[in-house]
C-alpha cells in the first residue's frame, strides 16, 4: 500500500517498478500508478512459494507416535 492510501497487485509491482540489485523479488516504485504521490517497495512472493499442508495421519493409538513427536519438538 502507497502512503497515500492506493493498492496495486503483484502484477502491476512487476509492471511499474524496479527490481532491486541483489534481490530477486523486491520491487521499488517510485511514485503511485494512480495520483504519483508517495513511493513504495514491496517483497513479493516467488512462483514457486505456495501454500503449506502438513497432513499427519493416524487415529485411536496410531496418532499418539506423531502426537508426542511434536509435543518434543
């Protein structure tokens, strides 16, 4: 979000800004899009980053050994 209050997608990061030396993903805009008030750098999210599942099965006494293993960790 840009100081003055607008938003802008991933995409138009992408589109309008700069990538910064040395990072992959951080963008710099120097002005907003909309009114070219206010400047803003963002970190986006790579192509590759998704959503995380972690899925432990087992039920009755099979649960128990996932159970206390993350009880120690």
């Amino acid at each position: 979000m840009f100081s003055c209050g607008h938003l802008v997608c991933d995409t138009c990061i992408k589109m309008f800004g700069k990538g910064i030396l040395g990072t992959e993903y951080k963008f710099i805009i120097l002005e907003c899009i909309l009114c070219r008030a206010g400047s803003l750098t963002a970190l986006i999210k790579s192509l590759t980053c998704g959503v995380r599942i972690l899925g432990i099965d087992g039920g009755g006494i099979r649960g128990v050994v996932p159970l206390k293993f993350f009880i120690l960790l």
